[in-house]
C-alpha cells in the first residue's frame, strides 16, 4: 500500500517538480491506442499517452485505474499536467465560458485545496477532479462532441509579429486569427510577455460572470505548477474562451452593454496608473467604498476610485473595500452570482499583482470596481436582495444567546445548518475574540473534501480562503465571516465519490 500522507504526497509533486528524478514510468500503451481522429490537436509524447487514458477510461472505472498508476509511481506533477490538457483537448467554451467548461477552470482551484490541505486527504481533490472531467466530458459529447484542432502550421505569423497580430485579432474579436497567433507568441516569447499580452484584455467585458479573467488566473497559475512546455494548448483553449461573445455581434462594432465599462475604464486607466504605489492605508475610506458599493452603478463605483487614489488612498484599501463588496453581495442573496463576484475578484486580484504593466493594473482595479454593481444587478435578477452589510456583523444587539458563547470552530460551522446569517455572525464574534483563523481554514476546507458536490465548491473556497489573508486585519475577519453563506456546512450530505477515492487509493 502507497503512503499517502505528507512524505508520499510530497514525495511525489518533488519527483514531478524534477527535484528527485522521475518517479516509475506508465503502463504501456499501443500505437492503436494513443491514435487521435484526424484533425485533432495532439500534445508530446512524454504526456499523451497520460491524457488518452483519461479520456478513454469510463467514468466508473476511471478513478481506481488512476490510483493503481500512482501507486505505481505515476507522480503527482504528470497528473495535474494530464488532467489540464484533457479539459483544453475535449471540452469546448462554448455557449458560455462556464457549465461543463468547469472540468478546466477548476483545476488549479482543486490544486491549492491539494496543497493546503491535511495529510490524509491532499489526494482527494485532484481525483474528484478527475471524476469532473469525466462529466464534462460526456456533456461535451452530447453537445457535439467538439475536439480541439490541429495547428495549421501554414497560418503561423512570424515569430517577431505574433504579439502585434495577437493584439489586432484580439481587439477585433477573430477568433481565427487570435488561434495562430498565440501559438506563434507561445513559441517565441517568454510566459510572462503573453501574460501581460492577454491580461490587458481578459477582463475587458462582463460576460460569462467573470470566468474569462479566471481562466487567465487560473491557467497561468497551474502552468507554475505543470510548466510551460504545455503552455500552447492551454493559451489557445484560453483566448478561445476570452473570445466567447454568446452569439451576439461582433463587439468590436457594435455598442454592446458588456463592453461599455471596459471601454470607458480604458481611458480612465492612464490617469490612474501613476497613484497606484502611492498612498496610506485608509479604513474610513474602505467603508465608505463598501457603503457605496451597495447601490452604485459601474461607472459611479470606477470614478469612486478615481477620486480616492487622487486623494491619497492606498490601493490596498480599496482592494479591501471591493473583497468585502463581494463578500456582502454573498451575504445578501448566497448562491451562483455572488460567489463569482469573489471568485472574480480574487482572479482580478492575482492578474493585478502578477502584471508588471501599470496602465494593465489600473485597468482590472477599474473592472473589478465595475463589475460589482453587475453582479449585483445579476443577483437582483434572480431575486430580492436581503439587506444585510457587512460592516455591521454583530452590530445587533439581538444576537442569538448560542452564538454568543461559542468556542470552537465545529460550534460555529454547526449553526451553519440552522441559520447561516447566525453561522456568520458567530464567526465574527469568534475571530473578534481571537478565535484562530487557520483552524476556521482548515475545517472549512475539510468540509469542502468531504461534502463538496461541484466545481463551486472548489473554486469559491479555495479563493475565499487564500483572499482572506490579503485584507487588512480591520476587514479580514468581516470577509471571512461573510463566506460562512456559501462554504459547505457539516450537515450537507458527505459524497459518496469520498469513500470510492479513499478505498481506491488505500
């Protein structure tokens, strides 16, 4: 039997980082077997085999045929790689950069919940994951059965064109076009350069609930992880996604609703981008940004910032002020939009910190306050919003007598199951009275091993745990106390894939 704890686990991702060699080798597969239909694009020899067993293997067999490989040496690294690569290869963008496309946008949030989660249990997001992928799959099929291409090496630019030609097919939206480009930049420039290429464009429009600038985020960060030898077609299935346009008009000549704050923070970004590294940490003006958040519309909340850097706010406080915004949104109507206004938020968070162009930066902080207001619209669509804030959790007085003598963290998720506005409030209380906020991480995280159903349980708790520890102390327990509206509660069903994952893997 594998040992599946810390020193397997970390023996395996140090074998796949190449810190100790290459750990055992896969099973023999024939030529018949790795044979792809014509036309389709296919990846080096040193991963394909991987993918194809993925992809072939039947959903019902697929995980304890991949826990047989990895207690054969199968390393972690290789099956983060594989999983990736076959989301990109079988699973189409398209209508929307969402629903079964989730089999790819989920993987890296299913590494960090790998990584930082306990010993006994760092394999079992990675292998739902793999289950994911097998629904996706199937979906995909049904839907036409759609299979990423083969490069037409003939429509390649020359490399010292491709960021010039990348730049134009974005900004006219060909698809076409933007496919050979990218594969031409990939090839000949480095990942940080296509990096700063596609983030000045993957949070220019509000469709799809923010999952294009996830999707940047979140590829760039697994090819950290997996490296980028297998960066081609994970930038072409990703500007094929920021493309998506949902069969609407071309937005590069037409007047299209999602489009409108984009351009209009482009032209504010410049006269942004020089505070941006300038100012004091401002509490009163992070409440106020929240305040304001609660009803402004997107172009209000964009100058809204304008007029707090140029009086000398520190970026810092306005990211606290547009984290807790998200957070509140959850707060007042929990559910699909407002846990993609924080999954947003974090994406756009990373993409700022990671881009090394100032105007780039200015530009998502400007989206990322714009976007707010639309997904409150969003929620507003679906339903009344509740008229809760979450600058005054535990302002009541009328607090339930429960929740004000907890003392442990399964006290505080077990209300969860009877009121999650009481859940939040105990939270705050219990973190206000130095209740530690790891051991909240941890068991938020173990509920979501266990009890974790889709790709939004992944995704929303591993952004809301990382966010956390980004916000001033002022803001962070308020923000972490708002995420009890959506993280799994102790009294959600536990999901029968656990004990498949823990009887395949010993």
């Amino acid at each position: 039997m594998m040992d599946f704890k810390r020193r397997g686990f970390l023996a395996a991702t140090a074998a796949g980082l190449g810190l100790d060699g290459v750990l055992g080798s896969l099973n023999p597969l024939s030529a018949d077997e790795i044979r792809l239909g014509d036309g389709s694009v296919r990846f080096t020899a040193d991963i394909d085999p991987l993918v194809r067993f993925l992809e072939d293997t039947p959903r019902e067999r697929v995980i304890e045929e991949t826990a047989r490989r990895v207690k054969a040496g199968l390393s972690y690294r290789e099956l983060l790689a594989a999983l990736l690569l076959a989301g990109v290869r079988n699973v189409q963008p398209r209508p929307s950069v969402g629903f079964k496309f989730h089999a790819v946008l989920v993987v890296n949030s299913a590494h960090l919940a790998s990584v930082s989660g306990v010993d006994e249990e760092r394999w079992l997001p990675i292998f739902w994951a793999i289950d994911n992928f097998k629904s996706s799959q199937a979906r995909d099929v049904k839907e036409g059965n759609w299979t990423m291409a083969a490069v037409d090496e003939s429509r390649l630019p020359a490399g010292h064109l491709a960021e010039k030609q990348l730049r134009r097919a974005l900004d006219e939206w060909d698809e076409s076009a933007a496919d050979a480009a990218v594969i031409a930049m990939v090839r000949n420039a480095g990942g940080n350069r296509v990096y700063e290429t596609l983030a000045k464009y993957a949070a220019r429009d509000f469709r799809s609930i923010g999952h294009k600038v996830i999707y940047l985020s979140n590829a760039f960060r697994t090819l950290q992880t997996i490296g980028w030898e297998y960066a081609e077609p994970v930038m072409r299935s990703l500007v094929y996604a920021m493309l998506n346009h949902n069969g609407e008009p071309n937005p590069a000549q037409s007047d299209l609703s999602a489009d409108r704050s984009g351009r209009a923070n482009r032209k504010l970004a410049s006269e942004l981008a020089p505070r941006l590294q300038a100012g004091k940490i401002d509490e009163s003006a992070t409440r106020d940004l929240v305040r304001a958040l609660h009803s402004a519309s997107p172009d209000e909340s964009s100058s809204m910032i304008i007029e707090m850097m140029q009086r000398g706010v520190a970026v810092q406080s306005i990211w606290d002020g547009l984290f807790c915004s998200a957070g509140e949104l959850l707060m007042r109507q929990p559910g699909i939009v407002a846990l993609h206004s924080v999954t947003t938020t974090n994406a756009i968070r990373h993409a700022f910190n990671k881009s090394g162009d100032q105007e780039t930066r200015a530009f998502l902080l400007l989206q990322n306050a714009s976007f707010l207001p639309m997904f409150r619209k969003a929620a507003q669509d679906r339903g009344k919003l509740a008229d809760r804030r979450i600058d005054e959790l535990a302002g009541s007085e009328l607090v339930n007598a429960e929740s004000k003598s907890l003392s442990t963290v399964p006290e505080v998720f077990q209300l969860m199951g009877k009121s999650r506005s009481e859940a939040s409030e105990g939270l705050y209380r219990f973190l206000s009275a130095g209740g530690d906020a790891q051991s909240v991480v941890d068991h938020a995280r173990r509920l979501v091993f266990l009890k974790g159903n889709d790709s939004h349980d992944y995704k929303f708790s591993s952004a809301a745990l990382e966010d956390y520890r980004g916000l001033t102390p002022q803001w962070r327990n308020r923000f972490l106390a708002a995420s009890m509206f959506q993280l799994n509660s102790p009294t959600d069903r536990t999901r029968p894939l656990v004990k498949r994952i823990h009887d395949a893997i010993g």
